[in-house]
C-alpha cells in the first residue's frame, strides 16, 4: 500500500530527466481490458479494435497502465469514498487510461491518428515528459519589496494578518507538492523534515521544488526569507519522474493522493506542453484525460489542489482539444472542472497586470505575484544557502496560492470549527469581494488575488454553519448514525409560553427526542425548531426553518412533502448555541387527521443557503446529500402507548416508498427489543410480501394483504423487491407486549435499506398509557 513506502529524503539529482514519449489512450469506460502489461492482446482477440494498424507505424508498441503507483483495490476504495462524500462526483473509470509506448523512431504521429479513429477511444494524445516547469526568472526585472507577497493587500494576500490567527501560520496542517528538483537540505528547509512519497528526486530549473517550498513552508529561522506557513505538521513532495524512467503526473497525483485525507492541500507544479496543430505551447495539466481523472478524485475526496495555469500566454476559454472540444470553456458543452483552484500570475507592482506569459480566461480562479518573488533555490549541487530574487511564473503564483490556502486550513483547524472543502476554498479566492482586483479584470481574466484579511474577517467572523441535528449527540458533521430521530423539530398541540426555557440551551429538554410527536386535528399545532452555529465566532442573522410533513415513512421522499410553514430566527449565536425559533402554526385546514406525522426540516440563510425540495429529483443526489449535508434533516420517530388499539395487538401505519426517480431495489427490516412473550408481525399489500419473497409464512387478511409475524427480539429482514417510482405501500407494525411488562417502554423501528445502505426508518417508542 502506499501508505506503507518508506519516507525518502536524498537530495535531487543533478540531471534533467530523459524519457521517451507516451501516447495516453482514455479508452470508453465500457471498455473493459485487463489492467496490466500487454492488454493489446485482447484487443486482438476480441476484435475490438485492429492492432495490426499501430504495429505497422510501432513494431514494438504495448499497452502499459498508466495508473500503476496505486493498488486496484485502493483506487476502488478512494473512489467510492469520493462518491459518498460528494454527490456530483462522477468519477471515471481509471482502468481504462492506457499508456502505449513505443521504441525511437516510431510514428507516433501516425499511431495518434489510428488511435483517434478507433470508436472504443474516447480522448488519445502525446506525452512528452517533463516541460519547463510553469516558472519565469526575470533576473534583469527590477526586484520588489523583500517578499512582498506576503504584506496586506492591495500588494499582497497578507500573511502577516493570518500570522495573528491561531493556526495561520499552517499549524497542524498536512502539504504535498507535486513536481521534482527538490534541495531538502537547504538552510530554509532542512528543519521541516520533508519526505518524498514517491518518484525519482531530479533537478530542473535550479531546483525548481526548492523555490517553491521555500515560498510554502521556509523555515522562520532568522537566516534567508520565511514561508507562507512555515509550521506546517506534514511537508511531503512526489515527483512526476516515476519509477523506472517513465514520466507521468496522472500517476503521481494519484500515488499522493493515496495518502493524503480531506482539507490537505496537493500543489501541482506542472503544466503541460501541447504540440497539436495550432502549437499553442503550454497548457494547465488538467488538460490531459488522466491528470483530469486524477484530480477530479482529490478534490471529491475533500484535498484542496491548486494547481498552475500554465505560462503559455493562452486564453484559455478558446482553446480546443483536438477531438473534444473547448474543454475550459464554460459555455462550452464538453466544458470539465477537476475542482482544483486554478492559479494565473501578475506583475509584482500595483496595480497587478497579467503577466504576459500567464494564461487566462473563465477556468482561472485567481492570480498572485508572477515576478520578484525572493525564495531558496541553489545553483550547484551541495549549496545549500542560495536565494533567488526572481523566482514567479504561475510557479510562483500557485505556490503563494498554497500558502495561502494553507493559513486559512490551519486556522479553521486551530478554531475548533471546521476546515474548507475544495468547493468553498475555490468559492472565497474567486470572490473579488474577498480580493484584489487586477490592473484590468475583464482584459486579465486571472480572478483576484485573495486577501487574506478580508477572508478571514468574513469567514471566520461571520460566516456560517447553520445545522439541524439529526440525533442528539450530531456535531453538525457527515456522520453513518440515525438520519431521522431529530430532536430538533418539536410539535406542540397548544403555543409554549418560553420555549427557550422549556427546550433552550442548557434546558431539560435539550437532548430530547421525546418532546412531542402528535398532531391534533380539527385545531391548530405549533412547531418549533432548534438550529446551531458551529462555524465563526460572532453571530447569524435571519436564518430561515422550513419545515414539511409527510405520513410515516421509512423513506421520507421528496414527493411526499406538504409544507407546514417557515420561520426566520433573526439571530443564532456562534460557537453551537442551541437557538429555538418562535412558534410555526401548522393550520387545523391544513392537517388531515390526528396522529403521527414524519417532519422534515431545511435551515439556512444567504451566506450558508438550505436547499430546495426541487433539488432531489434524483434520488442519489437526495440520500448523500441528506446523508452529508447538516442543514436539512428529518423526525420520523412516534411515541405511542404500549396498550392494544386493535384485538392483542397496537397497530401503527406507515409507508414504505419508492424512490422519485426511477424503479429501484429496496430492503425492508424490523428492528424490535421487546419483553418475553411479545409478538410482532408486519401486515403489508400481498403484491408486496410475493416480490420481497418474505421467508416467513403470512396469513391473508382483508383478500389482498397478509401478516408476516416477526421475531420481537432482535433484526429481522422482511425481505427485497424493486419498489416503483413516486409508489408508496402501504403497511402496518402490529405490537402485542405482555400486560405484566407494559409498565416499561421499549423501541422497536422498520428501516428501509437501498445497496445496504440505510435509508430512513420509523421508529416508535411504546410507553404506559399514562405517559403517551
């Protein structure tokens, strides 16, 4: 596993790397080859594609994975990690990223167009290695201020401010560059203990790794310059130089990524070197299919990546990949966003000119210093005391990008409150509110240069986490416990006088689920709904709760909502203050009949918005999104007395819904802890029980129903079937608890499961009469 590679620290060696070139094949992810050494053989024997043609232009050409750092079973992992923290992640298959090589003097220009012609090829194109890393020394410029990157904007992103935070200096806070050509032993660096993951440690441009660490994470040592965050916990670097003289960054992100856990931050120090017709020179790494891939799996699994716009001097948004199309391009239908924070570069002076060497257009998040930035670096092998005045480029920009990036992690993390994701970091360094302008934003196109005062006064002071709890003990975090136990939505049948006193902070009640659960028909009812604040330190204000019914259910969908009403709670404090709101009248018009109802709730305000019920159209989206996300939860859970309603048993209703989407498979199970001699069976639509092939013989009631008894103690899965779309079944829980033992309260609870995943349940509570 890669996590268990031995930590390397030998110096570079003095050298620039000589690999062959690679043609990179992204076949369709249908396309299922073995991932291993020689795959073309099945091509040949499935007839998939003629070989025959590329041998003729590569005698010697093979396919060779290009994922090769990263065991399977690990990629598999990572990605279904990603899926289920972030549910727009649409990941590709990696095992259909091919590399063929080939010996000198091959065709590959000719195998290119074969490849291109191929209908199992999606995207096909040259790697060449290793291209000028994307840095500019301008020697003969005039230098700036001694590291004025790192004062108060407007000629800055002030480092100095986020050194007054606790963390903002990157404390406790993990970093990997990607790139090669790293002097660990410098005197700016010898003292951070940087170990390399993985790859071959080779100079470049006077140790081009050297200068952009020394900018990251310089030691404040009082000799050569201070780092952006030079207290970092973690400084790792992985090379693109791979084992065994191959050349590749797609392979290298992965490897990094490996090891690497959410709200780490990944530099990628590459750009990419595109020799296509038009010669439009260097390119952003994200450019290729692979590296794509690659990091568009880093940022689902919650790693903030920056990465270099590369110095071509290109607008960005009217570049064509040949066979593809305008890939940066928003407005472009073949448009794709790894999610990493694109970086470009400006002049060192205010106000801040595009370089001309940076790219530019929409893809480019945000821009820094290009020029005149005073790092380590060395000349010859073994000094270990060199600077250079001018190192830049969008090198140097996305290096103070990282920084950056870093300081506002660590100081999230030092708070006690939480870190950025890759979307809301990428969201704060494009927001020009929170930035410096360049000299001409609508002719630059690079983004702002993030401030990090302005950030962090509005961020950490204002911005917030609005959550709903799901049970008692949630912290606001995306959690596998209860989805739809929350205390958080109380129902009333008469207005409380003081409910702060009654259900407040630091009140009895502050943790129970066990508030109110009955609606009264024919009068109105009242709900009130409790919200916290985990994120900042002052203050939110005009938080809006939207609060839904629907019947019992063990899957509350989006098509079973009827809204109730919503209140603005005009102030919630910070630092996870239970706040309860004023009363929602819930109409006597409005309610069908006494009873049992599932609430759902939606929290949110302007800076942290809830979502729309019409945002669940899709049920994957809805599941991971309640599963993950703090601001909407539901209260399915039932208190009812232990006394029979019905013959020897209590029978309560309840549904068991499709999805809203499409048909899909769900599982059924009863989930009981009650007292000897209890009996408990599941009366459900007989369509039902046939499909679920319930393995427990029912009785018919009522022609098309049956009754399965169930064991009353312990779980017993009722069974499987393929639930339509917007189809709810309807069914019953029937409870018969001894006489002797109803002075007690015991739980019992069906669950709906979909891929074993739970989805939702209903739960009651059965107490003594006297207490229901």
């Amino acid at each position: 596993m890669p996590s268990a590679k031995k930590p390397q620290r030998e110096g570079p060696k003095k050298a620039q790397p000589q690999v062959r070139p690679r043609i990179v094949i992204k076949f369709r992810d249908e396309v299922n080859l073995p991932y291993h050494k020689g795959a073309e053989r099945v091509l040949n024997e499935l007839g998939l594609a003629p070989w025959k043609n590329i041998v003729e232009a590569a005698p010697d050409a093979t396919l060779e994975p290009v994922f090769v750092s990263v065991p399977g079973e690990r990629v598999r992992e990572l990605v279904n990690t990603a899926r289920q923290r972030t549910s727009s992640y649409r990941p590709r298959n990696f095992f259909s990223f091919f590399a063929l090589a080939a010996t000198p003097g091959s065709d590959l220009q000719a195998v290119l167009r074969e490849l291109r012609s191929w209908g199992i090829v999606e995207n096909a194109y040259i790697d060449r290695g290793p291209s000028t890393p994307p840095a500019v020394n301008a020697g003969d410029d005039p230098r700036s201020a001694y590291q004025g990157y790192l004062s108060a904007a407007p000629i800055g992103i002030d480092a100095h401010y986020a050194w007054l935070w606790p963390g903002g200096d990157g404390e406790d806070r993990r970093f990997v560059d990607l790139e090669y050509g790293w002097l660990f032993e410098h005197e700016d660096l010898a003292a951070q203990d940087i170990t390399l993951i993985s790859g071959e440690n080779t100079s470049y441009v006077e140790f081009h790794g050297t200068s952009v660490l020394g900018v990251v994470c310089g030691v404040d040592n009082t000799v050569g310059g201070v780092g952006i965050t030079p207290n970092l916990e973690s400084i790792r670097v992985v090379s693109e130089m791979r084992d065994g003289g191959i050349f590749s960054t797609a392979d290298a992100v992965l490897d990094a990524v490996a090891v690497m856990a959410p709200g780490d931050v990944l530099l990628i120090e590459s750009q990419y070197s595109d020799e296509g017709p038009e010669q439009v020179g260097f390119l952003p790494r994200d450019t290729q299919s692979d590296v794509f891939a690659a990091v568009s799996l880093a940022t689902a699994l919650g790693i903030v990546v920056v990465e270099a716009a590369g110095n071509g001097g290109n607008d960005l948004d009217a570049y064509t990949l040949e066979g593809v199309g305008r890939i940066f391009d928003p407005a472009s239908d073949v448009f794709r966003d790894s999610g990493a924070i694109m970086v470009g570069a400006a002049t060192s002076l205010t106000p801040h000119e595009r370089t001309n060497s940076s790219n530019y257009g929409a893809r480019i998040d945000c821009y820094a210093w290009g020029e005149n930035i005073d790092s380590a670096t060395s000349y010859a092998d073994g000094v270990t005391d060199n600077y250079d005045p001018s190192f830049g480029g969008t090198s140097g920009a996305s290096a103070i990008i990282a920084g950056a990036a870093l300081a506002i992690q660590g100081i999230g993390h030092s708070s006690g409150l939480f870190m950025m994701s890759p979307g809301q970091m990428r969201s704060l360094f494009r927001n020009p509110d929170l930035g410096t302008p360049s000299a001409n934003p609508a002719v630059d196109r690079i983004g702002p240069m993030p401030n990090l005062e302005a950030i962090l006064n509005a961020h950490f002071h204002t911005q917030p986490d609005i959550y709903i709890r799901d049970f008692p003990g949630d912290e606001g975090d995306p959690h596998d416990g209860a989805i739809s136990a929350s205390p958080d939505i109380i129902l009333r049948q008469t207005e409380v006088a003081d409910p702060v006193a009654e259900f407040g902070e630091g009140s009895p009640g502050e943790n129970s689920i066990t508030l109110g659960s009955t609606a009264l028909a024919g009068q109105d009812n009242f709900v009130y709904v409790r919200v916290l604040n985990r994120a900042g330190f002052a203050p939110t204000f005009d938080v809006t709760a939207t609060i839904y019914w629907s019947p019992p259910a063990t899957l509350v969908s989006p098509y079973l909502w009827e809204p109730v009403g919503s209140v603005v709670i005009l102030t919630v404090p910070g630092s996870d203050v239970l706040t309860v709101s004023d009363a929602i009248t819930w109409p006597a018009a409005s309610i069908p009949e006494s009873g049992h109802y599932c609430f759902v709730g939606l929290v949110g305000n302007e800076q942290d918005p809830a979502p729309n019920p019409t945002d669940f159209n899709d049920f994957d989206t809805y599941r991971l999104y309640i599963r993950n996300n703090n601001n909407v939860t539901w209260r399915n859970f039932n208190v009812e007395s232990n006394e029979p309603n019905e013959g020897d048993f209590r029978a309560m209703k309840f549904l068991a819904p499709g999805a809203n989407d499409r048909t899909r498979r769900f599982c059924l199970e009863v989930l009981a802890k009650l007292p000897r001699g209890s009996r408990l069976q599941v009366e459900a639509p007989l369509a039902l029980l046939q499909a679920m092939q319930a393995a427990s013989p029912w009785t018919i009631v009522d022609g098309d129903r049956g009754r399965v008894p169930i064991n009353p103690h312990g779980r017993h899965r009722l069974g499987c079937a393929y639930f339509p779309p917007k189809h709810a079944f309807p069914l019953r829980l029937l409870v018969h608890v001894p006489e002797e033992f109803r002075g007690h309260r015991y739980d019992v609870a069906v669950r709906q499961l979909y891929e074993a995943e739970e989805v939702g349940r209903v739960t009651w509570r059965l107490v003594p009469a006297a207490l229901a």
